[in-house]
C-alpha cells in the first residue's frame, strides 16, 4: 500500500512540476561530461622565459605559451603548468581544451597597471561598462567563444592585486569599467576548482554567456570594505554547478544576472538551472546570494541549499527595479543558516540605477513562485523586507519552516506581494499568512525531498577527479 502510494504521489508530482526534469537533469550539472580527461600534452610557463620572483611582468610568456599550445587544441588539449613562484602578468586569453593548472605555492598576481588591462567592448546585454559608459577594462585570465576550459590546481592562488583599483574607483579616476578578475565568455564546458582567488578589482568569477560552467572548491577572499568585489556572478548563462566554495568579500557572495534595462531585454539570454550548494560565507556590505539587480534577461530554476552566512549584512536578496523588465521565476532556497545577519530576507524593489535614460520606466519585472524552506537564524534585526513594485505583485512567494531569532519589534515589512506559508516564526506579515497546506502547495515552487537529496548524492559521489 505504501509503495502504491509512492508511486501515485512520484506520478502526481512528475505531472504537477514541470521543473522536476530539470531537478534531475540537475544531478548533471555538476559533473564534466567527457571533458578534462588527462590532457595528453603539457608545458611549464618557464619553458616561455616566465619569471616567478613577483617583479618581472609574465604576459608574454603567458601569451605565447598558450598561442604554442594551441596547436594541440584537436590533439585532446594540453596543459599549461605554473609552478611555485610569483607570477605577475597582465591580463591574457585562454584557448579551448586547455588546463591551465596552479601549484599549490602559485601565486598569479594582476599587474598594478591599468594598461596591462586592456579595454574591450562593453557587453551587449549591458550596453555599456556597469560602472561607466563605454568599454572595459579586460579581465586578468578572459576567455572568449571557449569549449572545454579547466582552471585549477593545487590550490594555487590568483591574486588580482585590486587595491590599486580600489582607489582608482575611491577617487574617481578610473577611466573605463573595472575589470573581474577571471571572465569566461560565450563558451561551454568550463571548470574552475580547488583554487583561491584573492582581491578582485571589481566582481572576482564572471562567466556571461556561458552553458555547463562548474565552480568547485574555491575561495574567495577580498577585504570587506573593498567596493564590489563579488565572488561569483553567473550572468546570462545556464547550467551552472557552484558547491563546496567559501567566500568573504565587499559585496555579494553570489550574485545571479542577465543583462540591464533595455540592453537585456533586447539581448534576451536568462540565467537559468543553477545549482548552488554548500557555500559558506560573510561579508559586510553585500548579500550572502543575491539575484539581480541586472536581471533583465530573465533568472529561472535557481536551486540552492546547505548554505551557511554568518555576520553578513543580508541573507538572500532579489534586486530589481522599474525599467528592468524580465522575470525572476521558480527559485528555490533550502537548509539556509544564518548567524549574525541583519536582514534575513531582502526583496529591493527600486535597485534604481540605470544604464542611460533610454531604459522604459512601465518596464517591470514578473517575480513569481520564490521559495524560502528550513532557514534558521540566530541573531537577525530583520526577518524579511519584502518589498515588491506598486501594480506589480511579486506573486507565489512562499516561506515554509523558517525560525528567526529576531531582534528587532517589526521583524517583517512587506508590500506588493503575495504568498502562502507554513512553520514561520516570529508570525509572518499579512500577505504571506495563508497556509501553504494544503490548498496552494502547488503554486509553491517546491521539490520533494526524496528527489532533492538523491540529486545531491548522486552528483557528489560521480565528480570526477580532474587532476591530470
Ligand atoms: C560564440 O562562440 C561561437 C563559437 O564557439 C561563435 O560561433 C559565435 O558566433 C559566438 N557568439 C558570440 C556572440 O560571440
Ligand atoms: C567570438 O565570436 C564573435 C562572433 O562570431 C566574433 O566576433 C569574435 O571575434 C570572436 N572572438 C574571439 C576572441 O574568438
Ligand atoms: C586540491 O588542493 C589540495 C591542496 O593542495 C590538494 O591536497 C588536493 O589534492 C586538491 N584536490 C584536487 C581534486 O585536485
Ligand atoms: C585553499 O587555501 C585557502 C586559503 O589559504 C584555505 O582556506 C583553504 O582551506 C584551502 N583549500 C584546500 C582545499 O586546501
Ligand atoms: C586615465 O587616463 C589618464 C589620461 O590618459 C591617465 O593618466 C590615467 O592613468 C588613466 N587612469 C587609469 C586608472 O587608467
Ligand atoms: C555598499 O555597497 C553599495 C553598492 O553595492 C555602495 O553603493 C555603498 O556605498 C556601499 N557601502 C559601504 C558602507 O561601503
Ligand atoms: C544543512 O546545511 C548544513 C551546512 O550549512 C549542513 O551541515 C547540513 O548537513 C545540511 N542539512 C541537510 C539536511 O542537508
Ligand atoms: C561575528 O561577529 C561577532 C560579534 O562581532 C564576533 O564575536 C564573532 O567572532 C564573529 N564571528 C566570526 C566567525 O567572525
Ligand atoms: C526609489 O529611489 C529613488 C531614488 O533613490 C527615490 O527617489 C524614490 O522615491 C524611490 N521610490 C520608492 C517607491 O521608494
Ligand atoms: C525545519 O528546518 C530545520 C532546519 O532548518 C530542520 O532541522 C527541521 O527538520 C525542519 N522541520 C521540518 C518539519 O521540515
Ligand atoms: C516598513 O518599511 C518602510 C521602509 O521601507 C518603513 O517606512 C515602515 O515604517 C516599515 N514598517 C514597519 C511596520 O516597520
């Protein structure tokens, strides 16, 4: 009787969510399919007259290490080898099938010179740099229209040096957008693992345009003052595995894009089936996963869980704003812990810069089916501001199983929206009090456990070792 059970509610389930295909097509998302196998050939960046005593400036001999790599690209790909030593460089472009692998004392350090960063166009779905108009400056390792990418090691570190860019911003003297520190785009299949990333001048991880993107065992570290440093900031791509990382930097820790006003509506390309798990994080001025505030291509089929925050500003934050357009749609956030946070839960509805004053204000985004499940808290002033737009409801918002040891008298403040929960404490505020049981579980976006934790195994135990 109770396996007929099963199998009437798996049937049930299967039919009701369309999402959970992707669910378990998400047990994929995080293994290499056929790429990274042992690269058949490999150099040293010595072989290329590379100096590692922090002073000599390596972009060359980065260049032409990969340029002469290159011609293994059709042999299986190749390796290119950074040893110990202190590695300075400008920025340089990576190539299809190429590993390019830190040993554990490499340190790969950004020039302090703007002009080994050169500027390049402004993304299409921006329309111009995010900080300024116009272009960018390129980031320290880029790549363009890549398949099959790995960037790893012994735990080696990439340091960006970003100080200098930090004070560039501070004083207003920076002529073009800041630069990311690593940033992958219009390519497939690319890894980034067991390595340490340290002071990016601007977001640290930036895949845009990106399909199969994995980003595993790193961490990500900038001062907690330093302005927009994010760790990882998946924009416009899809099928994105992001687990085991520790990052505390200046602003958010993840934060999940697609494009600005009319430049990414008109670009169209979402992010959409991302896998965050097991983060761990902190940061003072910024958000432990933030979606937004450049949204404006579309953001669906989030799944995070066993995510831990502790004295962080913000928990999760949606940031959008009129003019955006787009949508943000079946989200769903698990196991989150939160340990000195100020605000747990944080919908910023008026996120109000703009790219130029072409973007349509009556633009606005379609938030719906965001779901918050088995969040605790200890030590929170404000358990959810949740703000949407006036005559846009941010709809099917569902909080379930959420306990916040709050601080402060009103701990939820809500407007524009409309959900359901069940298991909230301290009460939650007038909109969202319906009970999600039984009556509205299927407007929540939810999964069922059994298919959850069955995904979350399965992808840990069939991770390839991508040492070669
Ligand atoms: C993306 O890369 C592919 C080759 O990998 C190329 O054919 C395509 O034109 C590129 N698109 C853009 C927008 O760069
Ligand atoms: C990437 O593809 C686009 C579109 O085909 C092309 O314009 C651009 O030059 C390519 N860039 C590189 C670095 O291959
Ligand atoms: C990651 O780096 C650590 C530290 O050097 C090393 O012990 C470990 O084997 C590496 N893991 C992989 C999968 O390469
Ligand atoms: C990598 O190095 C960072 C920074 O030193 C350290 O916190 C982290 O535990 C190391 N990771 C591994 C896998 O050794
Ligand atoms: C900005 O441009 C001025 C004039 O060309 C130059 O002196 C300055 O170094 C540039 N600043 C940066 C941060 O590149
Ligand atoms: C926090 O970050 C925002 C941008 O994300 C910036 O405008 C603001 O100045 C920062 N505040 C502090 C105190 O650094
Ligand atoms: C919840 O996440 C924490 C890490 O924050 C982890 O230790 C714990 O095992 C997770 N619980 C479940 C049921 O997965
Ligand atoms: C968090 O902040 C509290 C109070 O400022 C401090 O006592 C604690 O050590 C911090 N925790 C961590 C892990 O940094
Ligand atoms: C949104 O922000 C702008 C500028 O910061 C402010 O003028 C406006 O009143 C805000 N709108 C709402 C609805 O809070
Ligand atoms: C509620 O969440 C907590 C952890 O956040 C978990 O330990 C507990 O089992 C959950 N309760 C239910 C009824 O799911
Ligand atoms: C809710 O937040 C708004 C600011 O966003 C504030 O003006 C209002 O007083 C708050 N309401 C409560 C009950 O705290």
């Amino acid at each position: 009787m109770k396996s007929f059970f099963s199998l009437v509610y798996l049937l049930l389930v299967l039919a009701f969510f369309s999402h959970i295909t992707w669910a378990v097509k998400g047990n994929s998302l995080c293994k290499q399919t056929g790429m990274g196998e042992i690269r058949p050939h490999s150099v040293t960046i010595t072989e290329f007259g590379a100096v590692g005593d922090g002073v000599t400036l390596n972009t060359k001999a980065f260049q032409n290490a990969i340029f002469y790599l290159n011609s293994f690209a059709d042999k299986g790909g190749a390796k290119l080898f950074v040893p110990a030593g202190r590695w300075l460089t400008g920025s340089f472009d990576l190539i299809s099938h190429l590993t390019l692998w830190l040993d554990k004392d490499a340190i790969i350090l950004g020039s302090m010179n703007s002009d080994d960063w050169p500027v390049v166009d402004p993304l299409p779905s921006y329309g111009r740099g995010r900080e300024l108009p116009g272009g960018r400056h390129r980031s320290l390792i880029y790549g363009r229209n890549l398949t099959d990418v790995i960037i790893t090691g012994d735990n080696g570190t990439i340091d960006g040096q970003g100080s200098v860019w930090w004070n560039w911003f501070r004083s207003k003297t920076l002529n073009y957008t800041r630069p990311h520190l690593v940033e992958l785009m219009n390519s497939t299949g690319v890894v980034i693992s067991n390595l340490t990333f340290l002071n990016s001048p601007f977001w640290t991880i930036h895949p845009v345009y990106c399909s199969h993107v994995i980003v595993q065992d790193v961490t990500i570290l900038a001062p907690l003052d330093s302005p927009n440093t994010d760790g990882i900031d998946p924009d416009s791509s899809d099928d994105v595995c992001i687990e085991d990382c520790y990052i505390s930097t200046g602003d958010d820790l993840i934060s999940i894009k697609s494009g600005w006003d009319e430049y990414g509506i008109s670009f169209a390309r979402p992010s959409r089936n991302i896998i965050i798990r097991r983060l761990t994080g902190h940061n003072r001025n910024g958000s432990g996963i933030a979606i937004g505030s450049e949204m404006s291509g579309g953001v669906s089929e989030v799944y995070a869980e066993n995510i831990y925050f502790f004295n962080s500003s913000t928990g999760i934050i949606l940031k959008t704003a009129r003019g955006r357009g787009g949508y943000v749609r079946n989200i769903y956030i698990s196991n989150v812990t939160l340990v000195g946070v100020d605000t747990a839960i944080f919908f910023n509805s008026n996120f109000s810069q703009h790219p130029d004053e072409f973007y349509d204000p009556n633009s606005l985004p379609v938030i719906e089916r965001i779901t918050f499940k088995d969040v605790i808290g200890d030590n929170i002033k404000v358990a959810g501001l949740l703000k949407g737009i006036e005559g846009d409801s941010f709809r099917h918002i569902c909080l379930l199983n959420i306990t916040l040891d709050v601080t402060t008298k009103s701990p939820w403040n809500c407007s524009n929206i409309q959900g359901y929960s069940s298991l909230v404490s301290p009460e939650t505020c007038e909109p969202l009090k319906e009970s999600i049981y039984p009556k509205h579980y299927s407007d929540c976006y939810l999964l069922p456990n059994h298919l959850r934790s069955s995904a979350c195994h399965l992808a840990k135990e069939t991770f390839p070792d991508i040492r070669s």
